[in-house]
C-alpha cells in the first residue's frame, strides 16, 4: 500500500504532469468514443450537412454567408469541415471528438486552476492535481456526453463550451496577472462563444460569481474595479440581441404553441421537471435517450410539478445557506454553475423539445464540481478514520 502510495505522490508530482494529464485524457476519450466514428448523420444533421448546399462550395460567398443568421461560428465550421471530408461521417466526428478532447483539457486546466487559488490552496493545493484530473475525466468520460460528442450538429454545445472556458481561463490569469490584455482576449472568446451558441450569454453572470466566491473572495470593490473587463465581456450581448431579434427562430423549435400547447408558463413548469431528469441522468446515466416524449406540465400543483419546484427551493437554500454560514465556495458554485448554465434553455423560454440531453454539456461542469468535492471529502473522512489521528470528526467542505 505505502508502495502505491508513493508511485501515485511521485506521479503527481512530476513536472511534466499537465503533459502526461493531457495524454491520459486524450486517450481515454479517444478509447471511449472509438466506435462512433461512423455513426451515421441523424435528424437535424441532414438538414444542416447533408441537403445544406451553402457548405457545398467554398467561396469568398459562402464564407461570408456563413456570418448571416445565428451561430455564424458554427455554420463556418460546418463550411470548413465538408471541404475537408465532404459526406464521409468520419471526418465530422474527428471534429466533434477532437473538440470535446480540448474542452476537457480545458476542464482540467479551469479546476487546477481554480483549486490552486489563495481562498482554496490551504485545503487542496496539495490534491489540485489530482482533483483536477479526476474532474476532466469525469467530465469528459461521463456518458451523458454522448449526444454532445456524437450527434453531429450538436457541436454547436462543444465550440460553444470550448470559448466559454477560454474566457475564464483567460480571465483568471487576467486577475492574478494584471495585465488587461487577457480580459481583451475575453471580449473575442466570449463573441465566439455566444456566436456558437445564444445560451453563452450567461458567461457576465457566471464570471462575477466565480469572481465574487473565488478571486474577489467577497469584496464586491475589487469587482467592481474590474467593471470594464466585464464591460467588454458583456459587449457581445448587443450582437446576440440584435440577431435574435431580427432572425426568424421558428425552425429552431422556440415560440410553440400548437398541437402541444408549449407556452412560457408551461414550459417553465415543464422545465422543473427537466431538471431533476437531468440530475437523475447525471447521477445514474441509465435509460439515456435522443428524442424523449416527456409530458407537459399545466399547473404549478399538479404532481410531480410542485415537489419539483420545492426541492429547486430547497437545493438552492442549502447552496446559500452554505457559503453564509460555512463559508463553503465550491459546492455552492457548482450548484449556480448548473442552474445558470441551463436557465437560457430550460426556463420560460417555451422550445418544441422541452429536454435534451445534449443541453447538459456545459452545466454538467457544475455536477461535477459538487462531486468531486464531495467525494474529496470523504476520502479524506475515510483516510483520518483508517490511520486515527483524529477520531470520526469529519472534514471541513469548501
């Protein structure tokens, strides 16, 4: 045992370690997603790939038409591809799975960072590595990333994701540097993303609580004092605004209110429903599915709607009541990273398909964050009740 022990401390330690993580997830991603490659283009795909003929030719027009509509980050990345693999399926998910690769390593790199923080280095600086790699691969390897990964168009979460975690990366070493050119980088990735996907517009609110419970430690001045890297963060919303408004959405499902009579109301009652589907599927990936039939809530008091609704309550009381009294940080944020990420899909904002798993990539993050300091903590209650040296108290949670 001491044995093992001491080949994992030296394998931790090493100074190439970030090398040999990017390697170990590389790997595992490509040794898990090894038999998709020629997964064939399914629903959405064919109108978007296979019958789009503006991705057909590659012209000085169809680059600039690329720009046109929504997620012009996407439709040039679609343009690009086929010109590389045309309609062979494997060249399209050397693309997804290459990205989904990135963005784990991205994963990697955001928690090592974050657990190596002034606030948290005193309790987990010495695991931050571990923690980290643990984390990535969790994400990368959970199953629920499936219809992320492997349904094609569904890149649009994997490019999306990927300029998300640039900018907080990008903003963490703004704020630990000082030098504003990073939070300039900010202003570009946060554009990309939100030009992958609309729901990225979350990137201000998520940066400020990341800010206030990590970086800040709680002094909103300090934030305050950085308004202009959040100026420039926020800039990308008056494009996104401007595009939605002037772009019909119809075809992307929003605004239904036909044969299943998805109106704000009952898609927000719906939704507190989603939600716990979603966690049930984070915590047991079982009875996964692409297109699901899930009932439509009509009122608030109907079953299960309202212990739905309560428990949102209580879960996010518990977050709360968490960082106030204990002064906990990583739970509670990962509890905020999960709701914030899926508000601008699973709110008010009525869409024909009220569930999806691929909807779960980015807030997934958040789970992942509560698990592994949970589970952080009990290895560590496990490890002092095994060697004695402090009874059965347990840990402290951060």
């Amino acid at each position: 045992m001491r044995m093992i022990d001491a080949i994992a401390s030296r394998f931790f330690a090493a100074k190439r370690f970030n090398f040999i993580a990017f390697a170990i997830i590389a790997g595992m991603v490509l040794i898990t997603y090894s038999n998709t490659f020629t997964a064939s283009f399914h629903f959405d795909d064919n109108p978007t790939i296979v019958e789009n003929l503006s991705i057909k030719h590659f012209t000085w027009g169809s680059v600039l038409g690329s720009f046109s509509g929504t997620r012009p980050v996407v439709n040039l990345s679609l343009l690009l591809n086929y010109q590389v693999s045309g309609l062979n399926v494997i060249g399209w998910h050397i693309f997804n799975i290459g990205f989904h690769i990135v963005n784990c390593i991205f994963v990697f790199l955001f928690f090592l960072q974050t657990f190596d923080l002034p606030v948290l280095h005193k309790q987990y600086g010495n695991r931050a590595r571990q923690m980290a790699l643990f984390g990535a691969l969790l994400f990368g390897l959970h199953p629920i990333q499936t219809e992320s990964v492997t349904y094609i168009i569904s890149r649009t979460e994997l490019l999306a994701t990927f300029f998300y975690l640039a900018t907080f990366l990008l903003f963490i070493k703004g704020v630990r540097t000082g030098k504003f050119v990073f939070f300039f980088g900010c202003l570009f990735t946060a554009l990309l993303s939100m030009e992958s996907k609309e729901w990225a517009v979350t990137l201000p609110a998520m940066l400020f609580i990341y800010d206030y419970l990590f970086l800040a430690e709680g002094n909103l001045k300090s934030i305050f004092a950085r308004w202009r890297a959040y100026a420039l963060v926020s800039l990308p919303w008056c494009l996104v605004a401007y595009v939605l408004t002037t772009t019909p959405l119809s075809g992307a499902g929003f605004g239904i209110t036909g044969e299943r009579s998805i109106t704000p109301t009952t898609y927000l009652l719906t939704s507190f429903n989603v939600l716990w589907t979603y966690f049930r599927l984070l915590l047991i990936p079982i009875h996964q599915n692409l297109d699901y039939s899930y009932p439509v809530s009509k009122t608030l008091f109907e079953y299960p709607t309202i212990l739905s609704f309560l428990g949102h309550i209580c879960v996010l009381s518990v977050a709360v009541c968490c960082y106030i009294k204990k002064k906990w940080r990583l739970i509670p944020f990962g509890v905020v990273w999960f709701y914030i990420a899926l508000s601008p899909t699973q709110s008010f904002v009525p869409i024909l398909d009220v569930i999806f798993e691929h909807r779960l990539y980015l807030p997934s993050i958040g789970f992942v964050i509560v698990f592994i300091t949970g589970f952080e903590a009990l290895s560590e209650w496990l490890e002092k009740i095994m060697t004695r040296k402090t009874g059965n108290s347990i840990p402290k949670i951060s």
